[in-house]
C-alpha cells in the first residue's frame, strides 16, 4: 500500500491545475489503484517512521558526497566513504546501486556482444 500511497503523494495530483493541465485528482488516483481515499489520507497524516527518516537522511549524504567529489564517486566510493564515516549501509533496497544514487554519464566505453560483434 505504502508504494501506491507514495505515488499519489508524488506532488502532482494536489498541484495547481495552472501548472499540470489536467492532472488526475486524488480520488481518480485512488480509485484507478484500487485503494481507499480515507487510507491514503490516514497514511499522509502518521508521522514518518523511523527507517523512512534514515532513508531521507542518506539521501543527503549521499547526494552531498556524490557533489563534494566532482560528481566521479561511483556506488562502491559512496558505500565505502559512508561506512568510513560510521553508517551502516547495506544497500538492501538498491540504494546505492541503481536506486536514488546519482549517476554519473563514466566515459561512454562499453564493452560485451552486439548480434556477433564484439563491441570494445
């Protein structure tokens, strides 16, 4: 519920019609994802939980860390310059691999098999 509730959170179903043109009101978005409108507001009014807080916090740091290195830093620098720093970083929702980390554009070299073409 949590992921459907988020994504009518996401900011642009209560957002000005000015700016969005014609977005899908909350009831449409709970309706369309088969969810209550009194669960979503229930969801919006608790407080944020403790792991969801921790989440918003390594976000920062993440994103700080990434900037103060030129943008260069991969996953594997952020997770070690973090755990250097004393967090406890385990990366089991892809945090740092593929899921919010910034990504740098690397020097465009790819390699492996294209029909039966190497590609280097």
């Amino acid at each position: 519920m949590t992921e459907k509730f988020s994504f009518i959170d996401a900011g642009y179903a209560e957002a000005p019609e000015e700016e969005t043109g014609a977005a899908p009101t909350v009831v449409q978005m709970c309706e369309w994802l088969g969810v209550s409108k009194s669960g979503y507001y229930d969801w919006r009014s608790r407080p944020q939980s403790a792991a969801a807080k921790r989440s918003e916090l390594l976000k920062i740091k993440v994103k700080a860390l990434f900037e103060a290195n030129n943008a260069e830093y991969g996953y594997r620098r952020i997770h070690a310059a973090l755990v250097s720093g004393g967090e406890q970083v385990d990366d089991e929702k892809g945090f740092l691999h593929g899921g919010s980390f910034p990504r740098s554009h690397g020097t465009g070299f790819r390699t492996g098999v294209a029909g039966n073409e190497r590609i280097a």
